[in-house]
C-alpha cells in the first residue's frame, strides 16, 4: 500500500521534530561534557599542585588517586606506584 502525500508530510514532519529533539539534547550533553572537563582539569590542576598529601581510595582500601605531594613524602614511590596498593 503506497502512502498518499500528506502521509508523507506527516511522517516528515513527526521526524523533523524528532531530530530537533535530539539535536537539543546532543547540544546539551555537550555542554555537560565541556563543563565536565573543565572540572577535571580544575581538580587535576589542583592535586598536582596542593602542598597538602591527598589520597583516594575505594571501598577496598585500596588507592585510587594520590598526588605529588604524598607520593613525595614516601621515598622514591610515584603517584602511579600507588594506585591499585
């Protein structure tokens, strides 16, 4: 069965809207992405360069994340050395 011409407009026009949808939502996951990676940066920025020893670690007791100024005060052990111990 073949569709008649306002079918076809119809359907065009339910799946213009659709991809207006969804071109917004693209826009705002992308907006949420930058503003993701500007608070990564903000937050490496700041643990590679606070004076103070932090650490993370998971539920395990195991770390997840520890900065330059920790890992300074054990002897020749790197950030990455830590991570997983």
């Amino acid at each position: 069965m073949e569709k008649s011409l306002d079918q076809m407009h119809e359907e065009n026009e339910r799946l213009r809207a659709k991809l207006d949808e969804q071109e917004k939502e693209i826009a705002q996951l992308k907006k949420l992405n930058e503003k993701y990676v500007d608070e990564s940066r903000l937050f490496h920025a700041l643990m590679d360069n606070i004076p103070d020893a932090v650490f993370f670690k998971n539920r395990e007791g195991h770390f997840i994340r520890v900065n330059n100024a920790w890992a300074s005060r054990r002897e020749g052990v790197t950030p990455d050395d830590a991570i997983g111990k």
